[in-house]
C-alpha cells in the first residue's frame, strides 16, 4: 500500500504532495519509463522537492527599477547553500537542485553497502570547506534502510554542517524510523512514503534500483 497521508509518528518529516509530483512519481514506478525520461524526471522531481525544502529562506526587499517605475521587490536574503549528493543516485536529484540554486556548492558522499551487513562504507567525501556557514540539502531518491541517509549526514555535521535538510523521492517507513532516531533536528522532504523494505533492502513498490535506472546500467 502507498501512503496517501503522513503516518503520526514522523515529526519532521514534510510530504510534498502535490498532483504533479506524486504523477511524476508514478511515471518513475513505471519498469517501462525508458533512461532518458527516467533520469529527466528524477531531476525534474529535485527542482520541485528541493523548492519545498528551501521555503523558509529568508527573503529581503531591495530596490529595483522596472521599466514602468522604481518598486521593491524581495530577494534571498544572502543564504548560500550547499548541495550533497549521495553517490550515485543522488547526482541525479543533485542537478534539479542545483536547477534552483546554479550558485550552490556541491559537495559529494560515496557510500557502499556492504552486501552482508547492509551497513555502508564510506569510499569518497569531498565537501566545500565552508559548511557552516551554508543550508546543506542532502539528496538521494531514495531512502530505504536510512542507513545511508544518517551516515551521510552524520558526516556532514563531522565537517561543520549545522542547517541540514534530507531531500529524497521515495522512503520507506522503516528508513524514515531510522533517520529521525539518528538525526532529529533533520527535516526530511519527501515525495512519497511507500510500504516497506523487502529482504534485499528495496523499497516496495519503489521503482527498483534507482542509480541502475537513471544511468542505465541495466
Ligand atoms: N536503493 C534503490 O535504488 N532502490 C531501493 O529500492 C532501495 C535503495
């Protein structure tokens, strides 16, 4: 069964459900959704996510001079932001991200799980050395055990990552658990809640592997 209405027990946690999202979503379901429109559309879906992620910025009036007449008008109020891209879904969702904010940094986190435990390793990090003074949007589409989720973060916030927020597509309940446990001050945004983990750690329904669906390795 998807979740048509946040489950109580995830404070924090910010559904965006909006009918183009959760269409856009169904189309990424979809085994016969060919790469191209795949990966389209997993950036598409970072540009609307992150665009609920990014709505308490703070904006300020400045002066500007339209062709009609001088008028004031709000502009972000000097926030910069940094991008983290868990590898190697996550770039996909990254460049919608970056749609919003072309200024943003980016910084990347390369994770494996281990087929064993299901617990990840850490192979690449690569942050900007500014961290704390940036509103870092962690992205992956897909937050499924949490564990890479929280690992990323945990890394971020190592590095001097203060303002984080978690952008994904799809979650499960058990990975949201987890996620909120390990990082409570973290909002997550996220487009749609689906059943549960099956024994191999795939989201159900999900979409399958998502890394092997936008680049086509498969
Ligand atoms: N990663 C994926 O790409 N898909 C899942 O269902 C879970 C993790």
């Amino acid at each position: 069964m998807i979740k048509t209405t946040l489950p109580e027990p995830f404070p924090g946690v910010y559904w965006v459900d909006h009918p183009f999202v959760q269409h856009k979503l169904t189309t990424l379901r979809d085994k016969h959704t060919p790469t191209r429109e795949f990966r389209m559309l997993v950036e598409e879906l970072g540009v609307l996510i992150a665009y609920e992620a990014t709505r308490d910025f703070e904006t300020e009036l400045v002066d500007v001079e339209t062709p009609l007449e001088k008028a004031k008008s709000p502009t972000l109020k000097g926030k910069k932001m940094c991008v983290v891209t868990i590898m190697r879904a996550g770039n996909g969702m990254t460049e919608g991200v970056l749609k919003l904010s072309p200024s943003a940094r980016v910084g990347h986190v390369g994770l494996y799980r281990d087929p064993q435990t299901k617990l990840p390793i850490e192979y690449y990090i690569k942050m900007p050395p500014d961290l704390d003074q940036r509103t870092v949007i962690c992205a992956d589409p897909m937050l499924a055990t949490g564990q890479s989720a929280a690992a990323a973060v945990h890394k971020v916030k190592e590095l001097g990552g203060r303002d984080i927020r978690f952008v994904c597509l799809f979650a499960a309940p058990e990975g949201l658990q987890l996620f909120r446990e390990e990082h409570p001050d973290v909002p997550v945004f996220v487009g749609v809640i689906d059943s549960h983990l099956d024994d191999h750690a795939y989201i159900r329904p999900g979409v399958g592997d998502a890394g092997d669906r936008i680049y086509g390795t498969k």
